[in-house]
C-alpha cells in the first residue's frame, strides 16, 4: 500500500510507518545483529541462512560491528530496518523501530527503497 498506514499486526512487531519524511541513516552500531533477534519474525528469516544467534548476537557479527559475510547477509539484513509486511493481500512498508539509526541522516528515497525491498523480498532467494 503506497501511503497507507500499516496495519495493526505491525504494532506487535515493533514497526512504525514509513513516510517521505522518515529519515534514517545506518550508523554502523550492530544493533540489528543483537536486539533485532528478540523479534522473533526476524530471527526466523534471518536464522535460514546464517544460523541461530549466540548468545544474542548474530554468529557473523564481528568485533567492529559489523558484519563478517556483508557479501552474502540474507534479504532481510539487506533490507534492515525496512521491512515489507503482507497483510489481507496488501504489502505495506514499515521501518523497526529499535533501529538507532532511524531519525539520523538524510530524508528516505522512498521510492529506491520500496524498489529495493520488492527486488529482495521478492527475488528467487528472498522470503
């Protein structure tokens, strides 16, 4: 849905609306490598291909913070904090919230990412 709120399952998995306005910058801290696990919506996907977290840290997360296989992080770690989220035939775009990242940089190219989100969550090795 292009400008349509999400709908309510997104509040029970810590997703706000995405806008033009939403700004967001990666800021490199590792967060969606720990505390992002805690939702279990995304460790599932994210599980299928590196395996489960120890000791709440993804096991490709290397000292610096960042990640040790960037190369070949799963779709949703590409696409991380945005999220697209099926819901009564409508897919809706959302941002996590615990991301620190969001409200940090430039405004969003909403468009850019709804395009990358579509290419990765639809793609032959996506979700």
């Amino acid at each position: 849905g292009d400008e349509e709120p999400l709908p309510p399952k997104a509040k029970s998995m810590n997703l706000l609306d995405v806008t033009v306005k939403t700004r967001w910058s990666c800021i490199f801290c590792g967060e969606c490598c720990t505390d992002a696990f805690a939702d279990s919506w995304l460790l599932n996907d994210v599980a299928k291909t590196v395996g489960k977290p120890l000791d709440g840290l993804c096991s490709r997360l290397g000292r610096d913070n960042r990640c040790s296989d960037y190369s070949n992080r799963p779709s949703s770690c590409r696409a991380y904090p945005f999220v697209m989220v099926k819901h009564q035939g409508k897919v809706y775009l959302g941002v996590h919230a615990i991301c620190p990242g969001l409200n940090t940089g430039a405004e969003i190219e909403l468009e850019k990412i709804k395009a990358r989100l579509k290419h990765l969550y639809f793609s032959r090795d996506a979700l």
